[in-house]
C-alpha cells in the first residue's frame, strides 16, 4: 500500500497499520533465517545463464554464447580469422634482399668500378650477362636465369609462364632488346658489395641501391642519368631510393634478382 507524498491518511487507518505492523514484526524477526554479510551480497550478483540441453527450445538471446577453443574451427559461413593481431607481420623470406638499402644515417658503402676485384664466380655471370645482351637475343638469357628454386627473380611479384617471354613483355619493343640495353646499362655501372660475411652477401648493380639518391654528387648524377630521367629521379627522391632495375649476384655466382620497383 502506497500514500501520497503530499497528503497524510486519517487518523483510523493510521491506527491499524500500525497496530497491524507491530503484530508482524515478531513474527518476521522470528521466521526469517540470518544471512553473512557476503551472502547476501552474493544474492546480488545474477547467477549466469545456463543453456538448455535442446538449443532449438531457447528462447532468442536467452544463451551467452561462449567462446571458441583455441584451433577450433569458425562455424559455417563464417571467415577464419587466424591472424594475431598482437603480433608484427612476418618479414618476407627473403629478408627484402631485392629492396633498396640507402641508409641516410649509415656511412654509405665503397663504389666499386674495377670489375677484377670481383670473385671470380661473379666476375664470369657478370661478363655472360654483358655478352648476352650484345647479342640482342634475348633468348641467350635463358640459361642464365635458370629454373626451379635458384631460377633468377625477375619480378617483386610473382610471373606466370615462361620468363623470357615475361622479359620480352616488359621491353617496350617487344621483342627484348630495350630490356637487354637496360640491363647491360645496369651492369656498366659501379657496384656495391653489401652485407658482407651474412647469408645475404650479395654484389649489386648499380650502386645506386645502396646511396641515399639526395647525397649524390654531380658526376654520380650523369651517371644516374643514364638510367633514368630527371622526373623518375624527383620520384624517387621523394620515395627515398633508388627504385628502377637492378641486378644481384651471389658470391657463388648466382644471378639472384633483375627487377624494379619498391
């Protein structure tokens, strides 16, 4: 029974609500069980739902859904999602061997023009690259691109079908001679040894792919000209690196990488 905040009942029922409340209040105090502090707060807290055994007689959002164990499998028609987020993505296998390596705040690597202090592994690919591009038979470069694991890559991406054919589609001929003057053009150039003494240890052309671009001096410009137009430079400047063709050779003489781009 409720009474209105704003007025007051008379003075009979007064009388027996209270007379009947005097009479419950023994028998309240006697009936009802003492409860610990902690029990009652526990009664409090809503106990967590449980499932019915026959999920089709739930009523909608009356189960918590629970969580899935770890490797188990998302349910039909939803996409797996196996990446964790918490972790960095995994670096590329080859450790970005193909991408430039200008670094602003490291003394820059020696240019090297003397093609005899090479080892004499890289020495030979070098002059058999040199010589096939003079032929202008872009064929001739078959052999030395090889096949299987230690085939030559060619692109940051990957090819399909055959790599010659690939080649002849980036020349601008078609039929592979602009890509062979490129490529002898690249190997004219001086070179870098990088990473030396690591699984990595590589030769490359030109030496471009391991200067800062905005270091270069005159001379090194005309050079870099060669390869490029004053515009692709600007590009790159604002890159970072030089990103046009270069070429990466093993000590053992692998011809390891020709391609462009970042």
């Amino acid at each position: 029974m409720r009474f209105s905040m704003s007025g007051r009942p008379r003075g009979l029922a007064l009388s027996i609500l209270i007379a009947a409340s005097c009479l419950a209040l023994p028998l309240c105090l006697t009936s009802t069980p003492s409860y610990a502090l902690s029990e009652i707060q526990r009664e409090d807290v809503p106990s967590p739902v449980t499932p019915p055994a026959n999920g089709d007689s739930a009523a909608p959002g009356a189960a918590v859904p629970m969580p899935e164990a770890p490797g188990t499998k998302p349910a039909d028609g939803q996409p797996a999602d196996d990446t964790d987020k918490s972790e960095p993505e995994t670096p590329p296998a080859n450790g970005g061997i193909t991408s430039p390596r200008a670094d602003p705040d490291a003394p820059p690597p020696a240019v090297v023009y003397d093609l005899n202090t090479l080892p004499e592994p890289v020495k030979r690919m070098h002059g058999l690259l040199i010589e096939a591009c003079r032929t202008g038979d872009i064929e001739k470069l078959r052999p030395l691109i090889g096949k299987g694991d230690s085939m030559t890559q060619l692109s940051l991406g990957d090819i399909d079908g055959d790599p010659v054919t690939f080649l002849k589609s980036l020349s601008g001929d078609g039929g592979g001679q602009e890509i062979l003057a490129i490529l002898e053009e690249v190997l004219s150039a001086g070179y870098v040894h990088v990473d030396t003494g690591t699984p990595q240890e590589l030769y490359v052309w030109p030496y471009f792919f391991a200067l800062p671009l905005d270091k270069l001096d005159a001379r090194q410009r005309v050079e870099l000209f060669k390869l490029v137009t004053a515009s692709d430079y600007d590009d790159m400047k604002q890159f970072g690196a030089y990103i046009f063709y270069r070429v990466g050779i093993t000590p053992t003489g692998q011809w390891l990488f020709f391609v462009a781009g970042d």
